[in-house]
C-alpha cells in the first residue's frame, strides 16, 4: 500500500490555499462576533480582555525562558512546569519562614501585613534559586547529552516526574497563596472599571519589561550576539575560541530563573498547588507551538492569542440557550490546529 | 562516532545495579508469590506486609486510603483516625510516632486485631480498585475501612458486590451515588454525602440572612455538584432563586468566571473544591472588592482546619456547612480528641498543618475513619465476634448500628446503610471557626429530592423549586463559647 | 542504517546460544498459556493482565518510534477516546454516566475502535508534518487537549467517569473469573505483535523506515512523506484503541482520570523501560511496571517526606532516569547486553544479538539529529 504522488501539482497549489481561506473567515466570523459581545457589554468586554492580556502576561514569562532555552540548546526542557511550581513553593515558604506571622496567608479581611520587603526578597530568593537547579539539571543530566534532544526531552521527563511527585510528599495537596504586600490595593478603579492591581501593574508590566530587556540583550549585547550565533551555527561559534558551553550554561540559567520568576508572579496572581507544573508546561508548550519555537517575538503572539482565545471563550460560548462554555477547551486546541496548518513550524518558526 | 565507541564500557557498569534491582524484584516476587499461593490453598491467608504471626481468629482489617493524588497528604491523617479507635478502646498499641508504623495488640469481641495493609491509592477509582483489590485478594482483609474520595468510594461500593463475604466500611469519600444508587449490602457509610455536608445552609441564609437570589459557583464535575445540591435543595425550597456558575475543574485563573457573575446578589454559595476555592476567593476580591458582610457561604471547604491556614476569611460573616465542629466543648468530642492525643501524641511531618493527630481532630479525614472503626467494634461486639456465614450477622449488625456518643452528633443508618447525620452551620473568621448552629437527622434524600431514581446532582440539578425538607426551620443555635 | 538490518538474521536449525533462547522463549509462552494454573487471582489480573494491556498501549507508541521515528505522547489519549467511545454507547448498568445508547457489546468495540482510528488519522494529519522533538510536544499538547475535554465534557465523561460498562457475556466478571479477560489481553497481544511484524515488512512498512532515515529523499523519490506517517500514526491509534477497549473491560469503568498526564507519561516511561529497540519491550517495560507499582507500595523503607510507601512516582521516575541516562535501550538493551556476556563464546555465530544494542542506539541518535537539523526540506514543500 505505497502511497506516492506527484510534488507539487495544481491541485497541491490549491490544497494550501485552502486553509488559509477557511482560516480567514473563520477569524472573520470569530471577530465579527466579539464586536457583537463588545457593543453589548462594554465594561465586561474590557474585563474580559484584560484578563486574557494579564494571563498571556504570565504566559509569556514561562514560555520565554522555555523558548530561549530552546532555541540556542535544542533542548525541550520538560521540566520548565516544574521549576514554574518549585518557583512558587520556594517563594512560598520564604515568605513563611522570613516574614512569618501569618503574613503569608490570604486574608479577605486584610487583617494580615506584609511588607514589601517581605514580597520582594522571596521573589528574587527564589528565582536565583530556580536558576541554580536549573544549572544543576543543565550541568548533571544535559551537558554530556548535548545533541541527543529526544534523550534529554526523556530526562527532562524523568526530572518533572520526580519534581511533582516529591513537592506533593513536600508541599501536600492544599492550594498556597504567596501574599503581596499589604500595602498595595486589591485593585485598582479606572472610571466605571475595577480591575485586579497585582494583574495589571506588577504581572504585565514584568512581562514588558522582560520582553524588553531580552530583546535588548539579545540585539545589543555581546552575550546576546553569542546566543544569536550559537542558535544559527554552534560549531562555527566554537571555532572561533567563544566558550559555548559558559554560554549554553548562561542561558539555560536565565530561563530557569524566567521560569521560577514567573511561578512566584503566578503564585500571588493565582497560587501555588499540585498540578500547576503540567498545566503551565502545557499552556508554555501550546505559545511555542503557536509562536514557533525560539522566536522571542512569536513567544509574546502566541501568549496572547493563548490568553485572549482562553479568556474569551471562558464566557462568550452561550450562544442564546446553547451554552458551549465547557467546551471552551476546545478553542485552543482549534487554535493550535489553524496555526499548524498553515505554519507547521508555528508563526515565527523557522527551519534551523 | 567517538560516543559511539564510549557508551559500552560505561554502560557495562550498569549491570551489576540492575542485577540487584532484578535480585531485588525477584526475591520479594517469590516470597510475596509463595505465601499467597500457599495460603490460597490452605485458606489462611498471610500478610506481606503485617504481622507475621497472626493467631488464627484474628480479624485481618485493612485501611485503604490515598497517599499519592492531591488528598495524598492525609494518608497518615486517615490510618491515624481509626487506629486511635483502636488504641483508645480495643488495647492496641502504636507501633510508632507515625500511624503507618502499624499497631499491635487489641481485640474486638475476642479476634485479636490483624493490620493486614494500607491501601495507598491516588484519588482514581482504577488505583482504589487496584488497592482494596490488593487488601482483600492478597492480603486476606476481611473488613476494609475506606477509602477517602468520591469516586473511589463508587468503585468500591461496586467492587463489594462481588466479595459479599467481606466488609466494607466506608472511609471519607462522599459522593451520593456510592450509597443512593450502587447500595452495595455489604457497604456502609457512617459519614455523609457532599449534600449532606451543606444542608441546613440554605435554609439559614434565606431565613437568617435574609438572602432571596443566590449565586451559587461550582466545580463542574461530582462533588462541586453533589455539595451545591444540598445548599440549593435548601434554598429553594423556602422560596429563594440560583443563579448558577460552574468554572471547569481545574480552573486557576477564575477571573472569566467571576465576570459571569452578576452585579446584584444577596449573597453567594461556593462550592469550589479544596484546590480552588483560594484562586478563586482571591480573585473575586481583586474584582470585585471585599464582600460584604453576611453575603458569603461555602462548603465544607471554606472552614477545613487544614485548609482554614491558607484561606482566611474575616470580618466578612462568611458561614459553612460542615459536620464537625472545629470549636466544641462536647464531652463526646473531648473524649475523642483526648484518644487521639494519648495515641499519637508527637508532632510528625507526615500529617499535614498542624502536624498532630489532635490538631486534624475536626477534619473529616481523621474522623470519619475513627466513627468507621468504631462502628465496626460495636457491631462485631454485639454479634459476639461472629463472622461466621459470610459475616452474615456482622453485616446485619452494621446496618443497625447506631452511634449516639459519635464526637460530632449522633449518627444512624439509613436503609440504604447510608448515615442520617447531625450538620452544622459555622461562622468562619480569621481566628478560627465557630460553629452557630446545628441541623439534626440530615438524610440523604433531602425529603425526597434525591433518590435511586431521580437525576444525579449536576449543572441542572437539582431544579430549584419550592419544596418542603424535614430540618426546614429546625435548626437550633449551639454555641461552644 | 539500512533497513535490511531489522530482518532479523536466523540460522536453522538453531545452535548453542539460539537454541537456549528459543528455550527461553518456549519456557516464558508456556508459563503465559498455563498463567490462571500458576498465580492467583490478584497476580493473574492486576499483574499480568494489567502488564498485557499496558503492553499493547506502549507498543503502539514503540511501533511509531522504532519505525516512524515519531515519538508519540497521544497513545493514551487515543485509548481514552476508544474507551470513552465505547462507554458512551454500550449499556452501563444503573445508567452511571455517560450517554447510554444501550448498543450491544461488540458494537461498541467496533464503534469505539473506529471513532479512535478516525482522531488518530486527524491527529496524524496534524502531526505528521512535524519530526523528532516537535512531534512528542505537539503530540503531548493533543494528549492533555484530550484529557481536558473528558475531564469538562461530562455529557461524555459522566458522572465520575463511565461505571459499570457492559462487557461481552464470554468475559463474565473479571474480578471473580480473570481468566477470560486475561486470554484476551494475551490474545490481543499476540495479535498485534503479529501484525505489527507483518506492516513493518510490507512495501508501506518498508516506505515508513525510509521515512524515518531520511523523509527529504524519500520525498525526492516521490513518496508523500505526510501521508505515510498520517498512516503509520493511524494504525498505531488502531493499536492502541484494542487497549482502550481492554482497559475498560479490566477496569470496569473510564474517568478523565484514567487518561491524565500521569497516565500518558507512564505509557512513555513503560515503552522506554522495556526498549524502544525492539516492539517485545513495550511487554517487558509494563510487566516491570506493574511490579515496581505493586512492591513500591508495600516494601518501599521511609526517608521521611523524601522516600516511603505513597511515593511510587518518586522510585518510577528515579528508574526512568538511570535508564534513559545509562541504557537508552531499556531492559531488552541490558538483556542483550547480558547475554551478549553469557554467550561470548558463541558471539560470531550470533550476528542478530550482537548488532543490535548498536542499532538501537544509532535509532535513538538518529532521531536525535533528525530533530537537531530540523525538519527536511520536504516539510515545507507540502506546506
């Protein structure tokens, strides 16, 4: 049952454009749709936005350092959900240990304090901690692997299994919270808006900030241009004496420490609790599949279009009494399928 | 090339490891093996992993419980609870600080206690088939006490039907069908549903409160329905409407959901599980301010003593269903919590915050294993240690077995060998919980709104409609304070 | 590697070291036949018959890799959509979840068994333009889009999952009376080893080895690469559907839980343990499985929180490890080691054995570099 054709026929030329064309007006109908959502109820549509922008926020923070590792290693660090949620636990239990006295804990009533100190320590604690066992992974399991990226994709593997099964045994299964200063409102009010303060403020403006200083490291600096050559030829980079593997160690740190940066964001944002490490690792692997894995500008795309298809579908699946809203899982696996089908390699993917 | 020529020499050292895990894997094989096919065939079966010298009418009980899956902390927590039964009265000794050490000693109407295992399953029905299998089949367990959650309860509720000459004494799991619909004869839960958990709340927020339109939020899937059934059930029945909300299970981010929300309500029902209900809580706040005051009641999650350390909820009058009291002065729940200290009186980090047995005395875990140890004494005691004919006289015992002096309330059987509980409406705060009034004689049925052949709890159901509930302005104020 | 090197080289009649293994191999099909006369009902169903059925879930998945170079992680969620598709029209008893059509038993399996071959063939198509690391995380982000469904989707999914799920009558109960179920695990396992052998010989199977060596020049010579492995993957779904319907039939029931990321990682773990070298791994990997699953639980030493009885995935994961690190090639590749040790004497009379730890290590490297160089130029012409 040998299947074999001709390479490109007619008929193939009009089978690619195909998709692009049902693609296109199924983006049309989708937006014409939310414009209808929109003109109805303006201040939920905002709400809405805002929450799908400050999710793929997030997003973007883990899927930049799953990426950047990618992109100069080759290597699918599986493990990255796992450092996101050691990340939070770390932060979590500094926050306890340091600023104890119930500072840690939720309060609706707000009767507990936490400094900012008492914020900003476990964060940055915590995410030079991630950065080292990130190191540690690259430096024990990795380094003497280095081209074998289906091996270390296993290991990495093997690594998460062990990470979630020991923070169960560590942590237990209730859901932690990291607390963010007390002095900072719950949120914030824009005319007749209401909107979460830590969402808005602190997760989307380190997402910025982060996109900007990788771009600038990346366009800008000497290690940057390192990274860039290493992606594009590595034995080139070698020959001419740079120590690839300082550098190879570099940015695997960087992108542990992107990864624990962002549980402990996503820890104040949201919490911290078992099962958090397969759901980012998902929500990271489904941004590069969409943005095309290394691409730092197709990670910032495919957080958002992740975020917003997440958040919208959440609450504009009722279409009269039909209400599709639990099948809202369905959008971003719709997502992913229209983008591969057009960019097998994702939108800013490109053949190494 | 030159890794290829490398590899070998490095992975021939690998042998002699693997030929120990090989040893390893084959000597217990063949001891495990040996004793099971030999005691298949004389019909005493020995334990692997319990004592090894058990007289010949001792009575082989195994715990099933879950120590992997998100309730995998509470492992200790659950073997801790009906162990301390029998430390407390049956004159078992803990082997060790921590209660998976095993006891030793004890008898119950004469059979010496045998601890034959623990079942270690992981909040799935295929890992709690696996393991009472495992209990019963290998180990020889004639009475099985668990498991811990709701789906592994049906599973073994159903598995039970096929071991007619075993008991099987429900754990914590609460989830209706497991006694509604599969009514196993030799299953018996002396702890209720999910629903049960919450009634009375209902009733509470439209009479007390003054509460007429609820919105009630909700897991979408088994428990988050089953337990906001008992709060609609209730709160329908006087009158008041529901809007409702069901967020996927698994959510994190719930702000979408919280958008779903309508501005104008009286008050709110969370039926959101262990693991969201912070996320959920937290963002609520971020969205829409504090609540007010006496506009917000929850489940039974919204005051678990373990739980109560992450979530805070002061100064709102926030209330919850719960069938424990975190708070009492009872005698019967002082007598309980002191044969929890005298059993297991160190502090370990094998159980969860607190870390001691006594400190968990009010989570549902530790004590509705205790009431199911004990109600296997008083009905194995009242048969005189019968278990002849398929413990046929242990099963009619069971059934029958009322438990008066229980810590939380006095528990019965239904006919279904379902419990009729005694509820209680809490005030959680930031200093604790404090438990304001009670709801006697909870069944199952709600009056008739839930039964064998009436619809599962769901997104839809039940239908909210007026109706009349036997506990409906029956509640009565207690205070501990 | 050319694919000459699969057939494997066989003199006749069998000498000295041969003549031991087909001992071996005759020893270990007797012991399988006469399995409900040996061990006990607990050993026959939750070891064996579980070891059977995890078996032929991750030989579906060593057949894609060992031939089609494509590691796939949706080979439980394809299994889950059999079950659940089964589940839903088949009789439960009680009416416990799910949509209860009241079809026949056997309906429901060819029922089931097509609606998975039907994703599969879309999975495929989705994934098959994608090689080496890509195809796993694409392939993983189907899988847990899966489980998601199940687990939101409860129209399908049930209350709790599908209970009580009618099985034919032969089987009778399977708690009570193993036997049937377990012959037909064993049944189904022989099958599909068969006729796995069988498609990796015909023109298609031969075409797909091609495919995974080179895809660009197999292109070249006018091959259309997608659609060859859209098969491959679809036959592989086939292959792991049967351990859907098994599944549910040992189980008694399907939840979302029974298909989770735990799930799907432990069929990669059981293929990778076995060897992904050779389609008999994927049998020795879950009979190992079940035994490590079954001993950790009771004989694992306390260390605290780090080490006790409820951290099973711990010891898994710590074995997956040390495998993956020192023996790419799993058990089989440590048998072969082993034996290639035993019988050093005999080794130029056993070409077969002692060329194959090499061959599969250059299998795994291949996949290796084929990822490394990125997808061919083939890739994007079909694009």
């Amino acid at each position: 049952m040998s299947v074999a054709v001709g390479r490109t026929s007619p008929r193939a030329q009009l089978g690619t454009q195909a998709p692009r064309i049902i693609l296109g007006i199924l983006g049309l109908v989708v937006v014409v749709w939310l414009a209808i959502k929109a003109s109805q109820g303006g201040t939920t549509f905002i709400q809405v936005t805002l929450n799908g922008i400050t999710t793929a926020a997030l997003y973007f923070v883990v899927a930049a350092g799953f990426t950047l590792i990618f992109g100069l290693m080759r290597v699918v660090n599986m493990a990255h959900g796992s450092l996101y949620l050691f990340g939070g636990y770390v932060a979590y239990i500094a926050q306890t240990h340091w600023f104890g006295g119930g500072g840690s804990q939720f309060s609706l009533g707000g009767a507990s304090t936490t400094s900012i100190a008492g914020f900003f320590v476990p964060l940055a604690f915590a995410t030079l901690v991630i950065g080292l066992v990130g190191l540690g992974i690259q430096q024990l399991l990795l380094r003497w692997n280095q081209g074998q990226d289906l091996r270390q994709a296993l290991i990495t593997i093997a690594v998460s299994v062990i990470f979630a099964d020991q923070m169960v045994a560590h942590y237990g299964g209730i859901v932690q919270s990291i607390q963010q200063p007390t002095s900072w409102p719950n949120s914030i009010t824009i005319g007749a808006l209401r909107y979460g303060f830590f969402r808005i403020t602190v997760v989307l403006g380190s997402a910025i900030v982060i996109g900007v200083l990788l771009y600038l490291l990346f366009k800008h600096t000497r290690f940057g241009m390192t990274i860039r050559a290493g992606v594009d030829d590595r034995a080139m980079l070698s020959a001419l004496g740079v120590n690839v593997q300082l550098v190879f160690a570099g940015a695997f740190f960087l992108g542990a420490m992107l990864a624990g940066f962002g549980g402990v964001l996503g820890g104040t944002m949201i919490s911290v609790g078992p099962g958090l490490d397969t759901q980012f690792l998902l929500d990271a692997l489904i941004v590069v599949i969409i943005g095309g894995m290394g691409s730092l500008v197709g990670a910032a795309i495919g957080a958002l279009l992740l975020g917003l298809v997440q958040s919208y579908s959440a609450i504009y699946l009722h279409f009269g009494s039909l209400d599709l809203s639990n099948y809202g899982v369905m959008t971003s696996f719709i997502l992913v399928i229209a983008v591969l089908a057009v960019r097998p390699l994702g939108l800013f993917g490109r053949a190494a | 090339m030159e890794r290829l020529r490398r590899l070998p020499r490095g992975r021939l050292a690998v042998i002699p490891a693997v030929a120990l895990c090989a040893l390893w894997i084959a000597a217990c094989g063949s001891s495990s093996s040996s004793t099971t096919k030999s005691a298949a065939a004389s019909g005493t079966t020995t334990s692997s992993s319990g004592s090894k010298s058990a007289p010949a009418n001792a009575l082989k009980i195994g715990i099933l419980s879950d120590c992997q899956g998100d309730f995998g902390a509470w492992y200790n927590s659950d073997i801790g609870g009906a162990q301390a039964y029998f430390i407390a009265h049956n004159g078992a000794k803990a082997k060790g600080p921590v209660p998976s050490d095993g006891i030793t000693g004890g008898t119950i109407a004469g059979h010496p206690i045998d601890i034959v295992g623990y079942g270690c399953a992981n909040d799935t029905a295929a890992s709690a088939l696996s393991e009472v299998r495992r209990l019963t089949e290998q180990d020889g367990a004639q009475v099985v006490i668990g498991p811990l959650s709701g789906d592994e309860g049906i599973a073994v509720a159903n598995y039970s039907k096929t071991q007619p000459g075993k008991t099987f004494i429900n754990g914590t799991s609460g989830a209706q069908d497991t006694t509604l619909k599969v009514r196993s004869p030799n299953f018996f839960r002396y702890n209720g549903d999910g629903a049960q958990w919450s009634a009375g709340v209902g009733d509470y927020a439209y009479k007390k409160l003054g509460w007429r339109n609820a919105v009630v939020v909700m897991d979408d899937y088994a428990f988050g329905w089953t337990s906001a059934a008992g709060f609609i059930a209730d709160f329908c029945a006087d009158g008041g409407t529901v809007t409702r909300v069901y967020p996927p299970l698994g959510t994190t981010d719930y702000s979408s959901y919280i958008s779903q929300i309508p501005q104008k309500y009286d008050g709110l029902f969370s039926a959101v599980g262990g693991a969201g209900l912070l996320d959920f809580l937290k963002q609520y706040v971020q969205a829409r301010g504090n609540f007010k005051k006496n506009t917000l009641a929850g489940n039974i999650f919204l005051g678990d003593p373990a739980t109560i350390a992450a979530v805070h909820a002061s100064d709102a009058g926030a209330v919850e269903g719960t069938s424990t009291n975190e708070d009492t002065t009872s005698p019967n729940a002082s007598a309980y919590i002191a044969a929890l200290k005298k059993a297991y009186p160190a502090k370990t980090n094998s159980l969860p915050a607190p870390g001691t047995l006594a400190g968990l005395a009010s989570s549902v875990f530790t004590v509705n294993y205790y009431v199911a140890a004990w109600a296997l004494d008083k009905a194995l005691t009242a048969v005189h240690g019968d278990l002849s004919n398929g413990q046929a006289a242990l099963h009619a015992a069971l059934a029958k077995t009322a438990l008066p002096d229980a810590p939380y309330g006095p528990v019965t059987l239904d006919e279904n060998r379902q419990a009729i509980i005694t509820n209680y409406i809490a005030q959680v705060s930031g200093t604790g919980v404090r438990t304001i009034y009670k709801v006697p004689g909870v069944t199952q049925t709600f009056g008739g709104t839930f039964s064998p052949t009436t619809p599962s709890p769901g997104r839809g159901q039940p239908v909210c409609q007026k109706r009349s509930l036997p506990w409906q302005g029956k509640e009565q104020a207690v205070s501990f304070h | 590697m050319s694919t000459v090197a699969n057939t494997p080289t066989r003199s006749w009649p069998p000498r000295g070291a041969a003549l031991l293994g087909w001992a071996v191999l005759a020893a270990v099909g007797v012991v399988l036949l006469l399995a409900p006369l040996i061990f006990d009902l607990f050993w026959l169903s939750q070891i064996l018959t579980q070891a059977l059925w995890l078996g032929i879930a991750a030989v579906s998945l060593t057949f894609l890799y060992r031939y089609g170079g494509m590691t796939s992680l949706a080979q439980v969620a394809i299994y889950g959509i059999a079950g659940f598709a089964m589940g839903n029209v088949v009789h439960t008893i009680n009416s416990e979840g799910g949509l209860n059509l009241g079809w026949t038993p056997w309906l429901g399996v060819v029922f089931g068994i097509v609606v998975a071959v039907l994703l599969g063939l879309l999975f495929g198509a989705i994934a098959s333009r994608s090689y080496g690391i890509y195809f796993l995380m694409i392939t993983l982000a189907l899988s847990l889009f899966v489980f998601y469904f199940f687990g939101q989707v409860t129209q399908l999914s049930g209350f709790g999952g599908i209970r009580s799920v009618s099985r034919p009558g032969y089987l009778g109960d399977p708690i009570t009376h193993p036997s049937p179920l377990y012959y037909t695990c064993l049944g189904c396992s022989v099958a599909v080893y068969l006729l796995l052998r069988y498609m990796v010989r015909t023109p298609f199977g031969i075409a797909l080895q091609g495919i995974r060596d080179d895809p660009g020049r197999m292109s070249s010579l006018g091959y259309h690469v997608a659609l060859h492995r859209a098969l491959a993957f679809a036959l592989g779904a086939f292959v792991a559907s049967i351990a859907g319907v098994l599944s549910v039939w040992f189980n008694t029931q399907i939840s979302p839980g029974s298909i989770n990321i735990q799930q799907t990682i432990a069929v990669l773990i059981i293929a990778v343990i076995g060897g992904l070298s050779r389609l008999e791994g994927a049998w020795i990997g879950a009979l190992a499985y079940a035994l490590i699953d079954y001993y950790a639980r009771q004989h694992t030493p306390t260390l605290g929180l780090w080490l006790n009885p409820g951290r099973f995935a711990t010891i898994i994961g710590v074995v997956f490890l040390l495998i993956v690190l020192l023996s790419p090639d799993g058990l089989i590749g440590i048998g072969t080691r082993v034996w290639a040790l035993v019988t050093r004497r005999g080794r130029e009379a056993e070409p077969g054995t002692a060329a194959a730890a090499p061959t599969a290590e250059a299998t795994l490297e291949k996949a290796g570099t084929m990822a490394t160089g990125g997808p061919p130029s083939s890739g994007r012409q079909e694009a």
